[in-house]
C-alpha cells in the first residue's frame, strides 16, 4: 500500500511578489529549494497563513540568495505581498518506509532567509 507523506515544508514564508499575468505556479528562491528538497516543477501544496486559502500548484525555481516568493498567475489571487505561507510538497511511500519518513522542515525569518532546520 502507497501512502501519501510529507516530505519537505517551508514555513513562514513571506510573499515578496504578485504577477497575475505570469502562466502560473509559485516562484521561490532557489537556496530555499535546495534546502527543502523540492525541485522546480514539482507540485507543491500552499496554504495562506494570513487568510487560510490552500491551493495547489507548481514550484519554479527563483534567483539564489533572492528571497523571493513569488505569487504567478492564478495564485496570485490567493495572496498579497506580504501574507505568510507554509509550503509543503509531500511523496507516494509505503507504509514500511512511510512510518519512519522524517520530512525536511525550514523556517524562515521575515526576510525569507533560512532561521532554522529540521
């Protein structure tokens, strides 16, 4: 049986941009990627701290050291520069694995630089 885990989560991210012309998807920076082991492209689950929308769409990779966390397309609607999010990207595991799976966590501070590990 495949379960569905968590896998990586970035916490307090602050939205630093809105383009609500943009295809779509969520931008952010590309060392905060690395460090939470999600890659571009992969889906990601986002939920708006300030206004508790959930949405669900794609990661493309933003400028290293940039910070940002951009809002693209109609993602753009669910927050405003400046809302805080959790981003969660989660994995299909069985359950023998799934029972020991320990997600990658990051917590950021207000300028979405990395403030702690997990």
């Amino acid at each position: 049986m495949l379960r569905t885990i968590l896998k990586s989560k970035i916490q307090k991210a602050v939205v630093t941009e809105c383009n609500l012309e943009y295809s779509g998807s969520i931008t952010i920076d590309d060392n905060l990627l690395d460090a939470a082991d999600i890659i571009p492209n992969e889906k990601v689950q986002v939920v708006n701290l300030n206004t508790g929308a959930r949405i669900e769409t794609y990661v493309i990779s933003g400028a290293k050291g940039s910070g940002v966390i951009g809002m693209n397309g109609g993602a753009a609607r669910c927050a405003v520069v400046g809302d805080r999010l959790l981003i969660m990207s989660y994995v299909l595991m069985e359950t023998k694995d799934a029972v020991t799976q320990e997600p990658k966590v990051i917590c950021l501070n207000g300028n979405n630089k990395i403030q702690d590990k997990k």
